[in-house]
C-alpha cells in the first residue's frame, strides 16, 4: 500500500491562524490569561472503512493555548489522529475533535485526494466529519440536547477566539444542530457516505 501524504483537517488552518494572532499579539502577551488544563479524556474506538484501527497520539509540543486535531496516515502508513493540546479545551469538545478525526478515517477522506483548502467538496468533507461526530456523542455517549449546546458553546468560543467570522461559526453549528435533530445512527449515515463514494465498507 503505498503511503499517502498528510491529509489535515479544517482545524489545522485554525491553528495556524491562531499562531500568527498569537505573533501579532505578542506585545500583549502579558495580558492574556493563560488557560486551565483540562484533563483529557480516553479516546474513542476507531476504525477506518478497511477495517484498520486508528491510533490517537497526542502531541503536545509549543504552546497552543488552542485544542486541534489531524487525520493521516503516519510515516509507516498507519491511521493515525493527532491530538495536539487537547488540555486547552474541555472534555466535550475533546470528545467531539477525536470523531470528527475519526470520521474522517470512517469515511475514507484520509485515502482520498485532497480537495483545495476551502472549497465546496473540502467544506462538505468537513460538514461530513461534523455530522458523524455529533451523531456519535449522541448515540454512543448519550448527549442529550444539553450535551450538544455544551459542545456547541465551546466550539463558539473557540473558532471566536481565532477569529472566524460569525457567518461561518453559525452555520457550522447549524449543520450539527440538524444532524442531531433529523438523522439516524451514525453508521447508516457513514455506510451511505461510503456507498456515495464508492468505497469499500467493513
Ligand atoms: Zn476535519
């Protein structure tokens, strides 16, 4: 099987915004509070739609004060998400990164070519990831509607903190909302992703 180049995630550019905010900040570094851990939570189950399982790892290098996650394949071809600062954020929205991630590999996105960065089909990739995330926590972790505002919340304030307009912070949460209102266990929801696609399915 030959070893496809990293695939990032839609929370990657997040950090890297926040990065340059971080060096555009600098003079006022002293003013901005630093963050409480949190502690991290256990990862869920995964696998990917050939049946691999997927390993999280965290990587907690630098000094992030903003939680971000990333699907690839690492150097030996395993499937593998990324954890990096988990500890910045609090359990729910730690839960809601790791599947998202997952669907990512759930889905097949992380064997696929890349869409171009922003548009339509990497967007839909993301709405995807979202979908099957919140579909999880629900189903499999029984969030109820006060599970999904206390990870909705958190999303707020994060993608605030770094800056993304309002108009996309509330439409991301609008498709979560309707996944979590209208549509049915997770894995019909990715089986039919995969059937769209063409992929195989364990
Ligand atoms: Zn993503």
């Amino acid at each position: 099987m030959s070893v496809k180049g990293p695939k990032r995630c839609a929370i990657i550019p997040v950090m890297l915004l926040a990065l340059i905010v971080g060096y555009a900040g600098s003079g006022v570094a002293q003013n901005v509070r630093k963050p409480t851990p949190h502690d991290v939570v256990n990862p869920p189950l995964c696998s990917n739609n050939s049946g691999e399982t997927v390993l999280f790892l965290e990587r907690n290098e630098g000094r992030s004060p903003v939680a971000a996650g990333m699907a690839v394949r690492d150097a030996s071809g395993k499937p593998v998400v990324f954890r990096f600062n988990y500890a910045a954020t609090p359990a729910e929205f730690q839960r809601f990164i790791d599947r998202h991630e997952c669907a990512h590999h759930q889905t097949g996105d992380v064997d696929r070519p890349h869409p171009p960065r922003n548009s339509a089909d990497h967007l839909m990739n993301e709405s995807i990831s979202d979908c099957i995330a919140i579909l999880r926590l629900r189903d499999e972790e029984g969030f109820n509607r006060d599970g999904f505002n206390r990870v909705t919340a958190v999303m707020r304030s994060e993608m605030t903190k770094i800056g993304f307009p309002e108009i996309s912070i509330s439409s991301r949460i609008r498709n979560i909302d309707t996944c979590f209102s209208k549509y049915g266990p997770p894995q019909d929801f990715v089986r039919g992703i995969l059937k769209q696609r063409g992929l195989p399915q364990e």
